[in-house]
C-alpha cells in the first residue's frame, strides 16, 4: 500500500505542470457550481476562483512556510509555473486579439493621465498613512508609498533609497495586499463605478496598476474588458520604478529634510 | 494552430525586447511595458490584411486557445500570492492597501464624468 502511495507521490512531483492543470480546473469547476447552484449566478465563477485560489494560497503558506502560497508545497509546485509571470503575461497579451483598436486609440490620452496620475496619488496616500503612522525618515515614507504603488516599486524603489529590510518587507506586504484587494473589490463594486466600457477599463487599469490584480479583477467582472484594463496596467509598474526613486523621493526630500 | 501560438510568442519577445530598450534608455536596465507592446503589436498584426492573406485562418485557434487558458492561469497565479506573510506584516500595509483600491475605484466615476464614453462625442474629441 505504502509503494502504491509513494508512486502517486512521486508522480505528482514529477508531472508538477500537468497535475497544475487537473488542479486549476477542478478549483475552476467547484466554483463554477457554487456560483450557480449557491450564489444563482449573482457571483462570478471567477471571481469564487480567485478567491478560492487565495484561500489554497494561505493554506499552502501555513503548511509550507514558503513565499509562494500553494506552489511551494513539492507536489503542488506545477500552480507556480502555470500561475508564474511567463504564462501570465502570455495569456494577458493573448486577450488582446479582438480588442478594438479603435477603442484603445479613443481612449488612448486618458489612459495615459490616469496612469500618472494614478501613480502620483497612490504615492502621496501612501506617503501620508505611512507618516502618520509614525515614520519620519524619507528613505522609508518613499519605499513604503513606492510599495503602494505595486509590491515590485517597493523593493526596487527600497534598494535605491536604501531603506532597511523590514521597511522594504511592509512595502511589499502593501503591495500584495493591494492586489489581492483589487481581485476581490472590482466585481463586487465594477457596477457601482461604472466599470463597463473599454474606456473605463483602461482608466482603471492606469489608476489601480498592479498587474495582476486589474487582470483577475476584470477577468472576474467582464472577461471582455481585461485587454483595455491590462493593456495601460503593464505599464503602471514601469512608470512606478522610474518615478519613485527619482522625482516621488525629491519631494518627500522637501517635505521630510 | 501552431501559426497562431508562435504569432503570440513573436509577439511577446519583440514586445518584451522594446520593453528592455526603453528601460534602457531611461536608465532602468529593466523591461517597461513590455507586455503592453506585444498586446499591441498583436492587434497591429492581427488587425493587417497581409498577415490575413499570408498565414491560414485556422492561426486565430491557437490565439483563442491561450485566450482561454487566462482564467485558469489567473486561479494559479492567485494560488501563488504571498497571503501570509501579507496578511501578517501588520496593520499598516493592510490599511494602505486596502484604502488605496477604495480610494482609486472611486475615482473612476469622476474620470468617466470628465471624458462621458459611448457617447458620439468620443468620435469628435479623437480628432481634435
């Protein structure tokens, strides 16, 4: 009995990518029930997905201790390569097709404002909450704001300030918190604020940035939208590490010498 | 099939090469928006009557494939955050995160406000 187990074992760890696969639909299927059978269709099968995927996540990191939820767990370490950054951005890039350009075009300028100032805002409610809760020095109130921006600013904005390590550790908890936020509140507010065209998508995309997070958020509202939202979101993360330690760092510079 | 996945892959390796030469230029040796080029590289591309002429229609089957599969890639990715250690570095990134998303989602009526969409208006401003 003992073998039999160990094969099935040995088999998971090796086939890690296709087991992935058997995974990630048997999640996407019990969500698909619940959001039909519990919740009539109110909530979006995504959307339970998601949140089911961040539930294994905190499971998976409980058990294993490690820093990538449910793929650090050897048999389950195939959900890191289908979920890494490789496949994502290529499965974001392959929504473009049947975007319209001319929706992108339209809406092209705002996209871009909403990106500056999406990030520009972001910093100063970050530099403001992180003041007030008690830090003083410029390194820190930069790399903490900078982690509001997305939890890859943070790190890099941290190193280039050189902020210390606990520092850089709450920016990137920011950041991932943001994200994960971003998953669960767009379906559950998308109707409130009007998050139903192209346009709105890519406004959206500039203003909350994090890659991740406007992507499963819109997949989890309108799968017809996450182009135009992750199309100005890729960005966001660019625009955050250039602006941050640079013109975002002067001016915490004047406001905290 | 094939034609339409290495369209995609050719599409994400220009667009992440035009990412890493921009990051190049602005002196952050890292790739911006390199994903954001290959999206729309590929409309560009897919959007061309050449392109159409040259490759068999069927190209679009391995596009729609990977179209699908972004859901399922999105749960794994979900399943792949750091929840612990988020959830635990304390109260102030839970209040910064979470006011941060609240105060952007509610900032995006005031944009629709500004620019109203669907409205024949957009067709006007694009031009001026």
């Amino acid at each position: 009995m003992k073998e039999i187990f160990n094969i099935i074992v040995d088999l998971f760890v090796k086939n890690g990518f296709v087991m992935a696969f058997l995974i990630v639909g048997i999640v996407a299927m019990f969500s698909n029930f619940i959001s039909a059978k519990v919740t009539r269709g109110r909530i979006h099968s995504s959307a339970i997905a998601i949140f089911l995927g961040l539930i294994l996540a905190y499971i998976g990191g409980r058990v294993a201790g490690g820093s990538k939820g449910l793929s650090d767990i050897p048999i389950f370490t195939g959900i890191g390569v289908l979920g890494g950054s490789t496949l994502r951005d290529f499965t974001i890039i392959s929504t473009a097709y049947g975007a319209k350009l001319s929706e992108i075009k339209k809406s092209g300028l705002i996209g871009v404002i909403s990106l500056f100032l999406g990030i520009v805002l972001t910093f100063i409610i970050g530099a403001l909450v992180s003041v007030a809760f008690g830090y003083r020095d410029s390194a820190s109130v930069t790399t903490i704001a900078a982690g509001a921006v997305t939890f890859i600013v943070g790190p890099v904005t941290g190193a280039a300030v050189g902020a210390s390590s606990d520092v850089v550790a709450i920016s990137i908890a920011t950041g991932v918190l943001k994200s994960i936020a971003v998953m669960l509140l767009t379906p559950v507010l998308a109707k409130k604020i009007g998050l139903k065209t192209p346009r709105a998508a890519m406004v959206f995309g500039g203003l909350m940035g994090t890659t991740s997070g406007v992507s499963a958020g819109l997949a989890a509202t309108d799968p017809k939208l996450v182009p135009y939202g992750a199309m100005t979101a890729t960005f966001y993360t660019g625009l955050g590490c250039l602006l941050c330690p640079s013109v975002l760092y002067f001016l915490v510079n004047i406001f905290l010498p | 099939m094939i034609y339409g996945v290495a369209l995609l892959a050719g599409c994400m390796l220009v667009g992440s090469f035009l990412g890493n030469v921009f990051g190049l230029l602005t002196g952050l040796n890292s790739d911006i928006g390199g994903v954001g080029f290959a999206m729309i590289l590929l409309l560009l591309v897919t959007n061309s009557r050449k392109l159409n002429r040259i490759i068999p229609e069927t190209y679009v089957k391995g596009i729609h494939f990977w179209k699908e599969m972004y859901i399922p890639v999105t749960i794994a990715m979900a399943a792949s955050q750091n929840v612990v250690s988020a959830l635990s570095s304390g109260f102030l990134a839970l209040v910064l995160g979470l006011g941060v998303v609240l105060i952007m989602l509610f900032l995006i009526p005031l944009f629709n406000k500004f620019a109203p969409s669907e409205t024949e208006s957009n067709e006007m401003e694009a031009e001026e």
